[in-house]
C-alpha cells in the first residue's frame, strides 16, 4: 500500500516561501542579542501546574521558574537547583536544604516558606492542577528552618527526584496568593534564568535574562540577552519568518520542508528523537457498553494487521523507530524484552473470524493528532476487514470519549511529561485513574507496589510483570516513538534533548 509521510503538511507553500525568499537576510538576532522563536501550539496558561502537558508551556516554565533539584540530561544525575543537598530520612521522608541568597524576579526573597506553600498548595486536591499525578505522592511539607524542608511522602515512593526535577517549579508563596493562577500567567513571577515582560497568553512572550541569576547552578548562566516567543499557526509562515531573518528557531519542521531547509547555508536543520510515543489504546473492558475490543481475539487482530516497521519507516522517517512496550525505552523500568505481535495480516483474518466477524467489522476510530500516521493505520486494517470509522477531535473531547467509554478504541501519544521514569505512564494510565480504561485489578496492584518499592531491582521486575501483562492482553498496541526536526540560524548554539525541553538558557550565539 502507498503511505504518505506523516508530516507532508504545507510542502508545497513552504517550498514557495524558500523560492520567493532566496536571497540573503541579515540575521537580526545575534546582532540585536534577541532570540527570536516561533511555534504553533498555543500555551493558554503560562501556570505551569495548570498547563495541560503542552511542550512549549514546559518550556517557557523551565526559563522563568526553577525546581528544587535538576537532572543532568547528559549524565541522567539529579543535581541541586534551588536546594543545595537533599538526604532521605527514611522511605517517606525526604530532607533538603535550600540556596541562599536567591531573588524571585519582583525581588522577594526566596525562602522555605514558598518551597512549603507551592507543594501543599499544588497537592491539595482541592486547588486541581492540571496534572495531579505530578504532586498527589506528596503528603505535604514542612519549614524545618529558614532554609530547611521537609517533603512527607504518602508511602514510599522513589521516583520523587524525577518528579521534583520535572514538574514542579517553586512559585513566591506571598504573589502567588495574592494573583492565583490567572495572574500568574499573565505575570509570570519565578526565580529563573529569564524574567518575562509583554505577556499575552496563547501569542507572545518576552524573556529578558535574569542579571541576578544563581551562579554555578546546573542550568548555567544565561548568556543570551532576550527571547521573545511567538505563536505562528502556520508552517509556512514559520518559514517565511525565519528565512527572512525576522525568527531564529523553529521546530516541528515537516520532512520536506526540512530537506528544503537543509539546503541553506546559513541555517542549521538537526533531527532529534524525542521521548514521545505512539500507541492504540483499546477498551478492553467495556466500558460505556459493550464493544467488539473487548474480545482479545480482536485486540490481537488489530495488532497483527499493522505493519508497525514498514509504517515507521515510511511515514515518520528520520530518527523513529518501532518500540516493543508501553514506554519509552530511557525510562527507568521500561522493559524490552516482552511478547510481541509480528505483522501477519492472514493470522488477524483468522483471529477475526475465530471471534464472530469472518466478514469484518464496522468499528469506531478516534484520534486527535498524526492524521496521516491515523489513517495509514486504518488502511492496513481494512486489508484485514477492521472497517475503521474515523472519529476525529480536538484532545479534551477526544479523552472525555474515552473515559464515557465511547471509543472502543484510541490512536494516542503521549510524551509522559519529560519524566524518565516508566511510573509516569504507568501511574497515569493503568492505576485505576481517569486514563485508565483497562482496569485491570492484577496491573493496577503491580503499578501501585511498583510504584513505592525502594529497591530499584525489584520495582524493574514489577514494571517488566505490568509491561508483559499490557502486551498479553493487548490493553495498548506500542507503535513508535517520535522525533522533532528543529531549524535554526547557524549563528545559534543550540542542542536539543529527547525530553523535548528546548534549553535556551544554554544556548548561546557563535
């Protein structure tokens, strides 16, 4: 069958923007000291814990705020950030001691009373954060001292670095209550390498570096003057834009606008894997009613009727690759070595007519992202008689679908938040919470005792157990991971990471 690449999108008008713009531009940023970029997703909040997991909200949260502890992304080591030492007490208690000496960006002071203020503020249920799971393992906080605190676990839980180096930055507690979330995104306060000036939400922001910034910290000292970020919905503009000087960095360039790209002497173009996955996920439980994914003679024929390799190869190219779980393969835990389904589309026939559909199915799809990756899916499926009818929906529609029990089953992604650890994914989709649609008492008892064994060892084993288990019973189809194709003036300094936090704090001009 013919696949076409996943992300062809725009090629034709970006290829005219590279003809209709073939002369030579000075670039302004490196002269001006200004970073200019540009993407398309739109941040509506710039409150990180109200941010709905989008990637550019990530990382405009990791220029203007600071977390507790950073992991090296080289040396994968936790290293202190706005703590200088951290020591556990025992399995649920956890001990920091604080930097000294830090200015948030309105010039208060930074103490323990706002490390204790934003973990109790963000794990109280009560104040719904976007994304509970980040904090919902903490019991709450403590002031030891001016610059001393103590983190209570609710059980032992030793993914606690990763999370504390992720997902949660430390906001001045006194601006915090006085502005609430609202205000906070429209007057970002925090400690970080950047302070942030002509704020609109959802279009654009300026980042001016921060002169009082922590010296010899992990993240370095900031050299490049100001960023100011701008929401550019098309592809095509983006690439007027930056061929004319007016934006130094994009990403999420199309394969053939980035060979286009690559053409260009003074652009530099890099393919980077990234740590985010793709997968089907199925109701295998019957949830919102009975459905045909509940047999998993079915499930099982869905998976052998996708050609995984031959799609990765053909439609994501660059830097992909298929992947044997349910995870991403850095994440600690994420065993490889669990059943497969090799393509075999004359076995998925058999399988179907083995479950009461020897003439094939007419079935519900939905997705919400990759159209062109959704619908190759669906032609190899109806090769083998799976008549997929395609629902497509924004992402809140699509997952209130999911959790009615509508979809019988789901083309999905996740990037599991830049957490490398295997429990973010498995904590948010098969523990018995909103994502979890196969609720199965036998994973989500693994997950949970996983989740708070100390021994490293041990909590492998277990998460290989939940792994094989999610693969036997086919409660999720593993397909592949991604990768981004960033563009950017040669001028630039720039390495990109597979958790997709684009490090601008480290970059620099030549």
């Amino acid at each position: 069958m013919a696949i076409r690449s996943i992300r062809q999108g725009g090629t034709a008008i970006a290829a005219a923007a590279l003809v209709a713009l073939a002369t030579g531009s000075a670039w302004a940023g490196k002269k001006d000291d200004t970073l200019n970029i540009g993407w398309s997703r739109v941040v509506e909040s710039n409150d990180v814990y109200f941010n709905q997991g989008v990637r550019e909200g990530m990382i405009v949260g990791r220029l203007l705020w600071d977390n507790l502890v950073e992991r090296n992304p080289t040396t994968g080591q936790y290293e202190p950030l706005l703590a200088t030492s951290y020591k556990w007490v025992n399995e649920t208690t956890l001990d920091l001691e604080l930097r000294q000496g830090v200015k948030f960006h309105n010039g208060a002071a930074f103490t323990a009373e706002d490390v204790v203020y934003t973990l109790n503020w963000t794990s109280n249920p009560d104040n719904k954060v976007a994304v509970p799971i980040m904090v919902n393992w903490i019991k709450n906080a403590e002031k030891l001292g001016d610059y001393s605190v103590r983190i209570n676990l609710k059980q032992p839980f030793p993914a606690a670095l990763e999370y504390l180096n992720a997902a949660i930055p430390i906001y001045p507690h006194e601006y915090y209550a006085k502005v609430g979330t609202k205000g906070m995104s429209e007057a970002p306060v925090g400690t970080g390498p950047y302070t942030a000036s002509n704020v609109q939400p959802g279009r654009t922001i300026t980042l001016t570096k921060n002169p009082n910034y922590i010296v010899g910290g992990p993240k370095g000292t900031p050299t490049i003057g100001k960023i100011v970020q701008r929401t550019i919905a098309e592809e095509q503009t983006q690439v007027a834009e930056l061929l004319s000087g007016r934006l130094d960095w994009m990403w999420n360039a199309t394969p053939d606008t980035a060979d286009n790209l690559r053409k260009r002497p003074n652009l530099t173009v890099v393919d980077g894997e990234t740590m985010r996955i793709g997968f089907i996920s199925f109701n295998a439980n019957g949830t919102g009613g009975a459905n045909p994914m509940q047999d998993i003679r079915v499930r099982k024929a869905v998976a052998h009727a996708i050609d995984r390799e031959g799609i990765t190869k053909a439609l994501i190219r660059g830097s992909a690759r298929v992947i044997p779980s349910a995870c991403y393969p850095t994440q600690f835990g994420c065993a490889q070595d669990i059943p497969q389904y090799a393509y075999d589309p004359a076995k998925a026939k058999a399988l179907l007519a083995e479950a009461g559909f020897a003439n094939g199915l007419d079935i519900d799809l939905f997705g919400y992202l990759d159209r062109p990756h959704t619908e190759a899916i669906m032609n190899q499926l109806r090769q083998v008689g799976i008549r997929p009818n395609l629902q497509w929906l924004q992402f809140g529609p699509m997952f209130a679908a999911m959790q009615q029990g509508k979809a019988p089953f789901t083309h999905l992604t996740t990037g599991a938040w830049s957490i490398n650890d295997v429990s973010i994914t498995l904590r948010g989709s098969f523990a018995g919470g909103p994502w979890d649609i196969a609720r199965d008492q036998q994973v989500i008892d693994l997950v949970l005792g996983a989740d708070k064994i100390v021994d490293q060892a041990k909590r492998a084993d277990l998460y290989k157990q939940v792994l094989t288990r999610i693969n036997e019973q086919v409660y999720w189809l593993p397909l592949n991971t991604y990768y981004i194709t960033y563009a950017f003036t040669s001028e630039l300094d720039f390495t990109p990471h597979p958790d997709e936090v684009a490090r601008f704090y480290q970059s620099k001009w030549k």
